[in-house]
C-alpha cells in the first residue's frame, strides 16, 4: 500500500487512517501524500521531500527536531 516513495493510492487514505496513519502533509493538489505519522509514536515519520537540502549544521530541517 506504501512504497519506498511513499506514492498512495488516494483510494486508500481514508482506510489507512482509519487504521491509525495520519498525512499531516499533502502536495498542492490534495492527492499526493507528503507527510505520513502515527500520532501518539514519537519515532514514527515518513516524508515524500528531501528535508536535507533545507539542513544546515546547526539549523537542521525540523523534520530531523
């Protein structure tokens, strides 16, 4: 259901967060997930973008927070 990439079947999403995954992110359309959690797991965190490239030593992208 969830690639490495993270791509989604939106007719999946209402099932998968019924299930306890939440997309906190999605792209400008609505139909790409960018950001999924479990809410309540405090390592649980998957994103679709590159958090990396907006890091700096000192000023990490808040992804890495």
């Amino acid at each position: 259901m969830i690639s490495s990439y993270m791509q989604v079947n939106p007719d999946l999403v209402t099932r998968l967060e019924k299930s306890g995954l939440s997309f906190t992110g999605k792209d400008e359309t609505g139909q790409r997930m960018e950001i999924v959690e479990i809410p309540n797991h405090p390592y649980f965190i998957g994103v679709q973008f590159h958090p990396e490239f907006k890091s700096r030593p000192g000023s990490p992208s808040p992804v890495f927070l």
